[in-house]
C-alpha cells in the first residue's frame, strides 16, 4: 500500500528503514506516512438463543455470512457506528449493551483491522434489509453457516457459539 504523494507538499514519497518498519517518508519535508488498523464495529443480536446474521450481497465476500457490521466514520463514536450499521443493513433500531469482543483481522482485501463486537438488543423497527445484504436469518449455535465472511467475524461467532454451547 502506498500513499505515492506527500500529503503535506505533493512529493513523490519514497521507502526507507524508520523506527524498525520500512515506511513511506517524503524526501522534502520528512512527513511520514503511518499506515494504521481500519476499526469495524459489529452487533452480536440474539433472539430466542439464535443469532441474527445476514449474507452479504456484495464483493467482497459476497455470498457469505456475517454480523451486522462495518466499518467506523471519522466522525462517529463506537456506539453510533453500531446503531448506524444494524440500522443500514437489517432495518432494526439498536440499543448497545456491552463490548464482547476484539478481533484482528488481516484476510479483508480492503485492509486489515480489528472488529470490535458489542452487544446489542432490539428496540424498535422492521426487519427490510438493504442492497448489502442478500438475505437476514437466525440461526442456533449447532446450525451455523459454514461460510462466515473474514477472520473477525467467524472468531467473533465462534465465540458466541462455545458460549451457548457451555450453558
């Protein structure tokens, strides 16, 4: 990943040994360009025992499983970016309860992260999900989908499995 042009003056950044990495450094004006983690939020939502997932209609990923999710504006906090995605891709309102989780991933063509996962319940709203999802289900923790979308969210349902299944 490169960031090519200096944000700071426009030139042509290079590569170069700095604090134990190779990293993007401008020759003019030394800025560095710090590659950082994308954050993703998820909401772990359980209806009589049954965890709701939905199948994502778009690459990447598309035909695969996940939580509602995505990833966090700039200008959002964890909570609202929660609310924000379960609203977007299910139609439900959400209230966050708790953080269950944190999950590294670096299998995303987008960009590696970490999936934070809360949990949450529904308060209000109809199930009609958007263009993202192709369809919305629950399912028991012994009839799971095989194809979970990313590393994130097959640990973060895994999770949520072994802890059904140790009740």
């Amino acid at each position: 990943m490169t960031n090519q042009y200096c944000l700071k003056c426009g030139t042509q950044m290079t590569w170069r040994p700095l604090e134990d990495r190779q990293r993007e450094v401008c020759p003019a004006c030394g800025y560095v360009h710090y590659l950082h983690l994308k954050v993703a939020v998820a909401a772990q939502i359980e209806l009589g025992g049954q965890l709701l997932l939905l199948k994502r209609a778009d690459d990447p990923w598309k035909g695969y499983w996940n939580l509602p999710a995505g990833y966090v504006e700039v200008d959002e906090s964890l909570e609202e970016a929660v609310i924000r995605e379960v609203w977007e891709e299910s139609g439900f309102k959400v209230r966050v309860l708790e953080l269950l989780g944190d999950y590294f991933f670096d299998d995303d063509p987008r960009g590696n992260g970490i999936l934070l996962v809360f949990r949450a319940i529904i308060v209000s709203g109809d199930l009609h999900p958007n263009h993202e999802s192709a369809e919305v289900a629950y399912f028991t923790p012994d009839r799971l989908p095989e194809n979970i979308c990313g590393a994130g969210h097959r640990r973060a349902v895994d999770s949520w499995r072994r802890g059904k299944q140790g009740r």
